[in-house]
C-alpha cells in the first residue's frame, strides 16, 4: 500500500478514535473529520464509504491483534491475560472508543473469536451438558469483557498482575467448589 495512503487512512482512525475516546457515543460529521486532518471529502469517501467502516477497520485491526496474542499463548493462560492486559494499557484511547462506540458490536467479535479456546479450558472441559458448556462460555468471555471494561473506566487502578490473578482465580472456581 502506498505511503499517503497509509498515512491518510491512519490520520482518519486516529481522529475517529481521539473523539470516541473523548466524547463517548456523540456522532462524528465527516465533514468535521476532513476539517480536522485536513483532508477533503473525495478523500476520505476514496477511503471509506462511511464512519460505520472506519469504526469497522479499527475493530478489525484490534481484533487482529488480540487474536495474535490469542495465538501466541493460546493455552498460556497467565501470559495470554497479561498479553491482553498489556496491550489495552498501551491502547486505551482505541479501547475507549471501541466501548464507547462499538461496545456491543466488538464485544460479540471477541466472544466469537475467544468461543473456542474458552470451551477447552479445564473449567469447561468437565461440563457435559452443551446448554451449561455453552451459559458458561458466555459466562466468562462477557465477564472478562467486562472487567476490562471496569479496567479501562476506572483509568487502571487495579495493577495488571492482579487482574490476572482475579482471573485465573475465578478460571479455577470449580477446582475449589470440588474440595469443599
């Protein structure tokens, strides 16, 4: 891809990302878009055909990413978790606007991509019930969801290590509801 391009299609994202991080659910005019970066409309209609897709392509970017530290660690948990961690701590604004903005929308993106390696975890593997297997998944990728969410709002104040640590405590629930 040539150079202005990425760098125009970068300037755009990062505008729709700066003000989704900053004003939450207000709608963004393109018009104030172009203004702002100093672009003219052709340009950016030669890009995107709408803010919907350039919210789109920054999903598609993150969830790119995340699925790479998926991969990576896979069934690492402590270093997948602290992977995940890491990388909204360094991209908060891109995961505030993606709350703000697209929060039910990217939240099923995750839970699509994450179904998976959920349902082979320890936890999950014991159930044999699908309904239950499958109430449990979504149990924990909306909650994990959640809690970064919490994580992001509340501007970090709980440390990475305990948010893993939170999280691989409640992953093993069923190892100590077993002893009890």
């Amino acid at each position: 891809m040539d150079r202005r391009i990425k760098k125009t299609k970068a300037a755009i994202k990062q505008y729709v990302i700066d003000t989704y991080s900053a004003n939450g659910s207000k709608r963004l005019v393109i018009s104030q878009l172009c203004e702002a970066i100093d672009i003219n409309r052709s340009t950016f209609y030669l890009h995107y055909p709408s803010i919907d897709a350039v919210i789109k392509e920054i999903e598609d970017d993150a969830l790119t990413i995340i699925s790479s530290i998926a991969n990576e660690y896979e069934y690492e948990y402590l270093s997948l978790i602290d992977g995940i961690c890491s990388y909204i701590k360094n991209n908060v604004k891109l995961f505030k606007a993606l709350f703000n903005v697209a929060s039910e929308h990217f939240t099923n993106l995750i839970f699509k991509r994450f179904y998976d390696l959920v349902g082979e975890s320890i936890l999950v593997k014991q159930l044999t019930n699908p309904q239950e297997k499958d109430y449990v998944i979504t149990f924990i990728i909306f909650g994990c969801v959640g809690a970064f969410k919490k994580w992001i709002n509340e501007n970090f104040k709980t440390s990475e290590l305990d948010i893993i640590k939170g999280f691989l405590k409640f992953l093993r629930l069923d190892v100590m509801l077993n002893n009890n």
